[in-house]
C-alpha cells in the first residue's frame, strides 16, 4: 500500500505487544519512514509476570513497570483511553485524563489493548472482589493482607478476626495461583513479628471450577501444586464454584459457608471490551480475527496481536488459536513490527510460529514450579528458573539492575511487613479535619463520650 508520505502509525495499548511493536519499529524504521504514536492509560508498560513478587514486597512495583516516554524516544505517547476505532475512517477516539475526547487519525492501525478479567455474575463480586492484573492491585492486596493481620491482632471477636484472617482466592491459573502462594509465604512469614497472631490461624482458600489448577503445565505438574499447596496448610476446592459473595460472606456450591476479609478474582481473561467498539472482525469470543501474518483478517492496515487476538496457533491443528501468554504477546510483537516494515517496504510478509515452551511459576520464596520443553522442575530450581528466565526477558537493562539490587538486598534483610494502607486514600485524614462538622451541644453528646475518643 501507498501512503504518498510517511505514513502515521497509531498503537492502541502500550503493554507487551504495544510497547515492544514500538520498540522493535523505533530500532528498524528509517528516519522519516514512519511516525509513531502509542495511546495507553498508563503512562508505563506492566511486567505482569513479577506482580506477584511485587505483591508479596520482593520486589519494589516501581521496578516491574516500563516508563514508555522513557524507552519510546521517538515514539509519541499519548496517555489516554482509546473510546472506538472507525478503522474504515482510519480514525481513533481518544479520552484523555483530563478534558474532552478527541479523534485521531493514522495510516497503520496495531489493535493491542490486551485482555480484562472475565467474570461471572456472582452477588457480592463487584463489592468484595479485586482483580490481580495492574501494579495498583498488587500494591492493594500486599496492603490488604499485612493490614487484616494488623487488624486481627487487635480485634477482640473471635469472629472478626477470623474473616479478617481468611484470605480468597477464586481461580487456579498461574496469576491465581503465584498470588495467592507469594501472598500466603509473605503473610506467614510477616505473623512472626505478631505475638498476638499465629501462622496457623490464617485461611487461605483457592476455590477452583475445573477438577485442575494450572492448566499450563502437565496434569503431573498442577497435582504437584496442589499438593504442595496443601503441605502449607492452603485449602484447594476443585470442582467448586463460588455462589455468593454479598456482604463477604462466602456461599459455594458444595453447601460450605464461611465469611472472608478479603477475596481475589483471577479467573481467567476476556478480550478488551474496547474490541466491540471498532469495526474490526471478531471471533466469538470477542477477540480480532487474525491471519498468520498478525494482519487483522480482511482490514488492509490494521494489525493485531497478544491477549486480544485470535492468532492461528501454526504449530496445532486447523482452528487453533495462541493462548493469552507473554510468551506469545513478546514474539507476535516482533514479527508484527518485522512484518509492518516489510509490507511498508514492499517486501514479503511471515507467518508467526512459535510451539509454547511451557511455564515457569513462582511459589513464594525459593518454592516453585516449572515446565520448558518437557523438563520439569519442583521446588527451589524451579523458583531459580522462573527468576532467572524472568530477569532475562524483563525489558531494558535498566529494570533488569533494579529487579536484581531488590533480589540482592532480600538476601540479607527480611521483608517489610508495613501497610501503607492509607495509600488508597491518602487524603481522608486531610478530609475530615478540613471538613467542618456541626458543633455538638454538650446535652447531645452520647453519653460516655469521652474527650479524645475518636471512635475511628
Ligand atoms: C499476574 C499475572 C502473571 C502473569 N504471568 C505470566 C507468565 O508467567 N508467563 C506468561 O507467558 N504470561 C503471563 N501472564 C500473561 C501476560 O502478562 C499477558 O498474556 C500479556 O501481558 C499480554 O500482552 P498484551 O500486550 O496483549 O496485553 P497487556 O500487556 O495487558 O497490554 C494491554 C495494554 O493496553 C492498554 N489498554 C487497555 N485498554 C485500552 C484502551 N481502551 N485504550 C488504550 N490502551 C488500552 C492497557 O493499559 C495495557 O497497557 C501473566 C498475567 C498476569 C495478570
């Protein structure tokens, strides 16, 4: 195709495959070939496979993200959420943070704005659940969880601080099952410095539709983890569904009712909603239909990859699709830019084949699990792999310093155990000493009052 002058290419998302397509266009693009722009929310790229270490405080979370204006130079980032796309209009909607939406119009169009959680209309999950996907959960559920051991230790109900002290997770994917295991180790080990608090006291509930976790790796590896689950004292519920969740009370299928402070949804992804919104081609299951080659099926310059497409997986049978897996997102994103500058040049295009290596995940501190190639690995080499294979693929050298200084440093001191919990809302202090309040006429004051009791 003929642009008659550099052509504008526009990238919606600036996670895995966004930020490494425009890296890899930056490198092999010619001055004044093309120009580049990338529209995400966040100003920064998230190395999901480290938000567990993140929220279990190995690592700083500052360090598993990618500041894109500083790793996209001669990219123009634009923070913002793309609304729609007429790819026919070659024109894209755009909210910024700030101020009314506005169009944007492009040459090239890479549609990459990855996956949301997929849930379930469940009573209760809206108001009790949190995800496990951005920077800003991790940093929430550390929070939460050090903040329910400090709230169980002073409780005086029974009953309280056993919901404080049982933790749900719903989901046995590797999200699910590396937060709630780095989460459980954190927390056991933080419990040492509270007299008032065992180890032992704590739940840690992983609720499961399917009769498997870790559906990643072999059946052998997933019955591994459960049991080694187990051995910790974490209660894995197989074929168990979650029912109702209002007010935190716990309802599964099996008729079993408890009460939990604190539930987590990691089951599984659905492709971004912002898909509906464009007059792209969608599967069933709402993702962009893609060829081989990572070209949107039937849309001439509009390309597609990662979490929200369905790329023919080459290596499988007919109708095959790649999963949603950075391993897949990292490589789709290099032969995409590899194939956007061979079709501006008028060269020929490939076809993405890449046959999933396996997975590696992380347990909590040197506990792991691990399967590449058909080798399998338990325990403290398998922990070593994922951190090294993990290191190895985290973007730019600079991450690469910091994540090994926060490891290098937690040889030799423990964890944090603070919550900065108040980071959630920093200023309702603030509020409510800057909020005037009626004056309380000493006849209406409740009595017992005392001066000085909060109550808060
Ligand atoms: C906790 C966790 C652990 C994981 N561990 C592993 C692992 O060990 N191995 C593995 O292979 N995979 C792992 N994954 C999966 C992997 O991270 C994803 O498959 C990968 O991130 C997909 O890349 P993507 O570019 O499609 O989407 P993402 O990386 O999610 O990027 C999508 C980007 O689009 C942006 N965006 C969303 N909506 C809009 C919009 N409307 N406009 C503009 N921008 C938008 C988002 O902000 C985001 O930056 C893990 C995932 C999680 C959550």
């Amino acid at each position: 195709m003929s642009y008659g002058r550099a052509p504008h290419i526009l990238i919606v998302g600036g996670g895995y495959v966004g930020m490494y397509t425009a890296l890899r266009l930056q490198r092999k693009l010619r001055g004044g070939e093309a120009s580049i722009t990338v529209v995400d929310p966040n100003s920064y790229m998230t190395y999901q496979p480290f938000l567990p270490e993140a929220a279990a405080g190995n690592l700083e979370p500052r360090h598993v993200v990618v500041p894109l204006r500083k790793v996209l130079k001669s990219s123009r980032v634009i923070s913002g959420t793309v609304q729609s796309v007429s790819h026919g209009r070659r024109v894209a909607v755009i909210q910024p943070p700030l101020g009314d939406h506005f169009e944007l119009t492009y040459d090239v169009l890479v549609m990459c704005p990855g996956s949301v959680a997929r849930t379930l209309p469940i009573p209760g999950l809206a108001e009790q659940g949190i995800g496990f996907k951005s920077a800003a959960e991790a940093i929430y559920l550390r929070n939460q969880v050090l903040s329910r051991l400090d709230a169980a230790a002073s409780a005086t109900e029974a009953a309280v601080r056993r919901r404080a002290l049982t933790f749900l997770f719903i989901g046995g994917g590797y999200a699910g099952i590396e937060a709630l295991a780095e989460l459980e180790d954190m927390a056991r080990d933080a419990c040492s410095f509270y007299p008032d608090l065992s180890a032992d006291e704590m739940r840690w509930v992983l609720v499961e539709a399917t009769d498997r976790i870790l559906p990643e790796v072999s059946p052998a590896m997933g019955l591994y983890t459960v049991k080694q689950l187990e051995h910790r004292g974490i209660e894995v519920k197989l074929k168990t569904r979650v029912e109702s969740l209002v007010d935190g009370r716990v309802e599964l299928d099996s008729g079993e009712r408890f009460d939990a402070g604190t539930v987590v949804w990691t089951a599984g992804v659905k492709p971004n909603p912002v898909l509906s919104r464009t007059d792209l081609p969608l599967d069933e299951q709402g993702r962009v239909r893609a060829t081989a080659f990572l070209q949107v099926d039937g849309a001439p310059g509009a390309w597609t990859a990662g979490d929200c497409a369905a790329v023919p997986d080459l290596t499988k049978g007919e109708g095959a699709t790649t999963g949603p897996s950075a391993q897949h997102a990292v490589r789709q994103a290099a032969r995409l830019a590899d194939n956007l500058v061979a079709e501006l040049r008028k060269r020929p295009i490939r076809p993405y084949e890449h046959s999933y290596a396996g997975s590696v995940a992380s347990l909590g501190l040197h506990k792991g699990v691990a399967e590449v190639y058909g080798v399998r690995l338990r325990g403290w080499p398998a922990w070593l792999m994922h951190r090294t294979y993990h290191l190895s693929r985290v973007p730019t050298v600079n991450r690469k310093a910091r994540v090994m200084a926060d490891w290098t440093l937690a040889l030799f001191f423990r964890r944090e155990i603070v919550s900065l919990g108040s980071f959630a809302d920093p200023r309702r202090e603030f509020r409510s000493v800057a909020t005037p309040t009626p004056a309380v006429s000493a006849s209406a004051a409740p009595s017992g009052a005392s001066e000085g009791s909060s109550g808060s």
